[in-house]
C-alpha cells in the first residue's frame, strides 16, 4: 500500500486546483464536498498507508517514493521524491487527520460566506504545501512547501479582504516569516556548498563524517535553519505575526496553529536533529528560545480579552514547550507534545469559532458568560481541550506530553534547572490563563443573547477531537506509571533517545509539582476571576499592576520596538528617498550644462558686428599666442 | 631702408585691416561687401608679393583663385542683398538682426 503516498499530498491538490478553476460554476454543496472530501479521502490514505507501515515496517526505517527528477544542472539534481518514515508519519497523520476534521467544521461555519470556494481553494493548497513539507526527501522540496504554507497562511490570514486591518496582518504574517525563510535560504546554500547535495538521507549520513562534534560550520548551518523555523513557529523574535493572524477565518487559525504552519519549524529541527547534535550550542539556543517564548508568551495570554488572541498566544507558548524540548534532546517528547497539541489546539480554535459564531461575531471574553447550559456540546468539548491546555493529571492528554517535557527539561543532559523552573513557571501561567477564559465564557451570567446553535458539521469534529484531547495521551505513559512507550518506540526509529543525566531517577517528585503548579494555576483564577472578582479590580487601582498589564497586553511591546528599530528608520529613507537620491547626481549634470548654456547664450545677439569682433580678437589671441611662444 | 616685399607686406596688412574695421564699422550692408572685397584684395597683394619674393608662380596662381572665388562672392552676395532690401526695405545691418541673444 506505500506505493500510493503519492496521492496523499496530490488529493488537496487537485481539490484546489478543482476549486479554484472552477470554483464559480459548481454549487456550494459540491464545493463543500470536493474542498472536504479530498483531504479526508488522503486522511484515510494515510490511516491505510500507517497501518502497512507499522505492521510490516520496511527494512530500512523508512520508504521513498521517486515521482520524478525536478531539475538537473550539473551535479544538482533534486527530485520530486516523497520520504516517509516515523517522524513523517506521525507529521502527514495529524496533518491530513485534523486537516479533514476542520474541513468539514468550516462546510458548516462558513456556509453563509461568499467565497466558500475560494476559501475551500485555500485550504486544500495550505493541507497539499504542508504535506509536501513534511514528506519532501530533499531540502528542496521542503523549501518548496515551507514557501507554500507561507503563500497559504497569507491569503488565509487576509481573507475577508475588505477590511484593511486583515490584509495588514496577512502582510505581517508574510513578511516576519519571510524574514525567518531568507535566513533558511542561506543555510540551505551552506548545506549545499557543504555536501554538494540537498537530500536530506545523504545530509543526515554525511554530516557527522564530515564535521566534528561541536564544528563551527555546524553551529552556522543549525543557526540558519533555527532561524527559519522560529519565524515560521512563531519564536522568539519573530512571534509577532501570530496574534496578529488572528484576522483569518476561525478554522484557518485552527488549521495554522494546530496541523500545519506553525509546527514546520518543530518539524524541520527534528527532521535535522543530527546537525543540531553536531552543535551543543545551537541546541542550547534552541532550548533557550523555547524558555523565554513559553514564558513571555504564557504573561501575555494572561491578559488578553479576545479569545483568540489568548488561544494565538497560547499556542506561541506551547510551541516554546515544544523548543525546548527539542532543545534539550527531548526529540520524541517534542514530537509528542506536538501531535496533542494539534488535536486540543484544533479543538480550542473550533470551539471558539463556534462561541464567536454563535453570539454574533463577539471575541471579547468579557461580554461572553453563562454559555454553560445554552451551548452544552460546545462547554463540554472546550472544557476538555482547556485540560488538556493546562495539562490536568491523568485524564487528559496534554498532562502526558507536558509532564514529559518538563521531565526532560530538568533530567535529560541537556537540561538544567533553570530551564526546568521557567517550564514550570509556564505550566502554572497556562492553568491560570485557561481557567480564565473558561470561568469567563462558560460561567458567570450571559451577557451576550446566542444567536444560532451549531449544526451536526460543526459539532462533531468537536467531538471527535475532545476524544483524542483525552485520549490521546495514553499512548506513551510515563516510565513511573505504567511505562507504555509506543509513541516514542516508534519514533525512535528516526530520532535518538534522550540521554538521561546520571543518577535522576525521582520522576514521581517532578510529577508532583507539575500537578500542584497546574491544581495552584487553576485555583488562583478560579479565586481571581469567579469567587471574588472585586479582587482584580483592588489590583487594577495600582500603577505598577495597571502597567505591567499594559506591558503584558501589547506581546512585551514587541511590536513596539520592531516600529521604533525596523519599520519607522525604513519609512524615514522610504520618504527621503520619494525624490530619488540617485537621480539628484544626473540631474546635477543636466543642470550644470543648463547653466552654461544660459550664461553663454547672451553671445548669440544676432549683431554681426559683434561676431566679427569675435573672429578678429580671435585671430589675434591666437597669432600673438604663435608669436609668443 | 627694408626691402620691397616688406613694404608691399606692410601695405597689405594695412589693406586687410582696413577692410576689417569697414566691415565692422559700416551700417550698410553693400558697404560691408566692399570691405570684405578690400580684405580679398589684401590677401591677393600678399599673396602675389610673396610669390615674386620666392620667384614662384604659387602666389598669382592663387590670386587667380582668389578673384574667381570673389567674383562669386559678390554675385551671390548681392543677390542676396537684393532678396533682404526687398523683404525688410533696409539695409542697415542693425535693423536687420533679429535674435535676442
């Protein structure tokens, strides 16, 4: 059955290229199926090809399939071939599984909009580029992809275009991300200049031949390549198109945060492990971005009233989890906490555009309330993907995949203290903002009056993922409790095991904090914001509090600083330079030869006389000139 | 007491110098065609003065050039005169410009 991985990436494609040639003439209803059905149709491709993969695993790890060569210069010939193996399974898995799943949520959320087609179009090009990215055999290829979801994210993000502020963000989007890409373009050259290959096979065999541990070229080309995936996940110091992209359609910022987009980065880290391994400092680096995005990342959700945007910075946060953990040597505990985010992130996202929906288009937390008993399907499906958000032990999924990051954090030979406590840290910030937004829209008296309940296609992909927001967890439970391990056995096939420090055996002592930050988190909003909400108010009266919040609200003033270092210096040249500068040195030497013409002109009088005067005091310079000399 | 050839030398500067301040001087367009002719005559005189100087034919030769050369000057330039006194009834060389520098 692995001969037909090629049609999982070429289905959404051809149920774009459907779309959007003919997207006008078909009836909504046709649209909805084609822009759904070919993604779920590779959705359970995919299921048919992991099933073959994991019951007779090929011999060598992993299969690839040559469609055909790409190009050929010289000794430059990539291919257009597809690689699958663990870790890309695992990534086309979720990709094309909660892909499908927000497909058929979006027929019903955006039933009533004009461009249904179009939307539909987008979507199934963004599933196809992911798909490509994560299955490319080559870096080439990859970076084909990388581009793709780029393209996608920003006619997704700038969807309804006709307001300004959408297309501004799209704008955003694109350009912070290309800014990450360049940087990969460049460690791309460096790879290839290297290796005189791109294919990610030989790059992974040749690296550790031809660099030494800790080689300076190594730390270059990770930088690079981190580079690229920080603007794309959304790190540390290209985070700030992430809320911003919160402009897009409900669904598309399902599909962005939870199966495609952001976790290109996650996934391009992974897919290099080896030159990073090469490279402890890079690592380092990896680890530390993780840290300081999960925390300033973690205050700012903390304080934001649109219920996106907590969800955008939440997803920033929980990426630098994933960071960190990749930073650490934790590659399996990464992958994991990526595949249970995508489900309860997914899950969040579509939850809350089925709330905005339902009170007409409101995103302030603060004018929702009460919608416990009016929307039970709704309450009950965020109130599991807000577990498994804030990693509530045991019963949700995300406690297995947290837990486990923060484990590493502290115990694997990369981690340390310091990193282990600000994880922690962040774990009590996520309990304490998901309560938040839980106390506020789902408790508390309505504000809002609903408007209309969602339909069957809207709730049951709710339902589906609040099951795997449980569930999910339990395929890789830690070694102290139960010690199951078929998500990382299978990885492992692709990424090293994570190396444990000697002598660290008290998982159960950090288990326990983890638990008490989260029950801690939960308890303090569940004190601020539903039992004694005059409490915020005492501490709203204080300036420092008032600032910080501020300071918090606005992402750190990132953007702030981005204006006053980037943007306004290059609109000042921009409008300097209106006139042309350069131009100003040719108009120089028209002007000069203007002006000497003007001033000589006053010779050309028309009086004979005087041009005869000329000829004779001419003759006579000249002759006396001859006489002279 | 300076040979003949300088004198006639002489005599010829004197000539051509004269037609140059006629030319300059004269507000009549016929009388500025006269001093140019003057000029002409000048150079001829020393031109023939030389060539007795070197006992060489050159100098008539090119005097001969020079009064055919003159005697198509004039034709054409007082043609000429004829076509600007018709059109401007003057031929006072001041009227006549009409460039304003």
């Amino acid at each position: 059955m692995n001969n037909l991985l090629w049609l999982v990436p070429v289905l959404p494609f051809a149920g774009f290229l459907i779309l959007a040639l003919a997207g006008k003439h078909i009836s909504r209803v046709w649209v909805a199926i084609i822009g759904a059905g070919s993604v779920s149709l590779s959705a359970i491709l995919v299921l048919i090809i992991g099933i073959s993969f994991l019951s007779h695993p090929p011999a060598t790890g992993y299969y690839s399939q040559t469609l055909w060569t790409w190009m050929q210069v010289a000794d430059f010939n990539p291919n257009i071939t597809l690689f699958l193996d663990a870790l890309s399974l695992v990534f086309i898995f979720v990709i094309t599984f909660i892909g499908a799943l927000i497909h058929i949520y979006s027929a019903g959320f955006m039933a009533s909009d004009k461009d249904y087609s179009r939307f539909f179009a987008c979507m199934n090009l963004f599933v196809f580029s992911m798909l490509l990215l994560v299955l490319a055999d080559n870096l080439l290829l990859l970076y084909l992809g990388w581009e793709g979801v780029g393209l996608c994210s920003y006619l997704l993000i700038g969807f309804w275009y006709e307001n300004p502020v959408n297309g501004y963000a799209a704008r955003k989007a694109f350009i912070i991300t290309r800014i990450g890409d360049t940087a990969m373009a460049i460690g791309l050259f460096v790879i290839f200049y290297q290796f005189g290959t791109l294919a990610i096979p030989d790059i992974l065999t040749k690296a550790p031949v031809l660099w030494q541990q800790g080689a300076s070229i190594a730390t270059i080309t990770a930088l690079l390549l981190l580079a690229g995936g920080v603007g794309k996940s959304a790190q540390l110091p290209l985070q700030t198109w992430l809320p911003d992209a919160m402009a897009g359609p409900s669904p598309v910022s399902a599909l962005i945060h939870a199966a495609t987009m952001v976790t290109a980065g996650v996934y391009l880290i992974a897919r290099m492990h080896i030159i990073f391994q090469l490279s402890p400092i890079a690592q380092m680096i990896v680890a530390v971005i993780g840290a300081a995005t999960l925390f300033i990342a973690g205050f700012s959700a903390l304080t934001q009233y649109d219920i996106k945007r907590v969800l955008a910075y939440s997803t920033i946060s929980q990426i630098g989890y994933m960071f960190l953990a990749l930073g650490v040597g934790a590659w399996a505990a990464a992958i994991f906490h990526f595949m249970i985010h995508a489900f309860f992130k997914a899950l969040l996202f579509l939850a809350a555009g089925a709330v905005i929906e339902a009170l007409h288009h409101e995103h302030n937390m603060f004018k929702m309330g009460g919608l416990k008993n009016k929307l039970p399907v709704i309450f009950w499906t965020f109130l599991i993907g807000s577990a498994s958000l804030a990693a509530l032990p045991l019963i949700s999924a995300g406690f297995y995949s947290k837990d486990q990051i923060l484990w590493y954090a502290w115990a694997s030979e990369g981690g340390n203290p310091l990193l282990w406590f600000i994880a922690l840290l962040g774990a009590f910030i996520t309990a304490i903002y998901t309560t938040r937004m839980m106390v506020l829209v789902f408790w508390g008296e309505a504000k809002t009056e609903i408007g209309h309940h969602p339909g069957k296609l809207m709730t049951v992909p709710l339902i589906v993922l609040a099951f795997f927001s449980l569930f999910a967890g339990f395929i890789e439970l830690p070694h102290n409790f139960g010690h199951f391990t078929l998500f990382s056995d299978l990885l492992h096939q692709v990424l090293p095991e994570t190396v444990l420090k000697a002598g660290m055996n008290n998982e159960l002592q950090f288990q326990l904090l983890a638990l008490l930050s989260t029950f801690g988190g939960i308890y303090v909003a569940y004190v601020f914001y539903y039992k004694q909400p005059q409490r915020i108010e005492k501490l709203k009266q204080s300036r420092f509090v008032m600032n910080l919040y501020l300071f918090w609200f606005s992402g750190w003033g990132f953007d702030k600083l981005y204006n006053t270092l980037i943007v306004r210096p290059i609109v000042f040249i921009a409008n300097v330079n209106k006139n042309d500068v350069v131009d100003k040195l040719y108009q120089g030497v028209t002007f000069v030869t203007v002006s000497l013409y003007q001033s000589l002109s006053f010779t050309q009088s028309g009086s004979l006389r005087w041009y005869i005067m000329g000829l004779v005091i001419g003759a006579i310079i000249i002759l006396s000139m001859q006489i002279m000399l | 007491m300076k040979s003949s050839t300088e004198i006639v030398m002489l005599l010829a500067g004197l000539l051509f110098v004269l037609g140059v301040a006629g030319v300059i001087i004269r507000k009549n367009i016929i009388f500025m065609l006269l001093s140019v002719e003057v000029m002409l005559n000048a150079s001829g005189l020393a031109f023939v003065a030389a060539g007795s100087r070197w006992a060489q034919p050159d100098g008539q030769v090119m005097f001969i050039f020079i009064l055919a050369m003159a005697a198509a000057e004039v034709s054409i330039g007082l043609a000429l005169i004829l076509q600007i006194y018709h059109q401007h009834k003057s031929l006072d060389i001041d009227k006549l410009k009409e460039m304003k520098g």
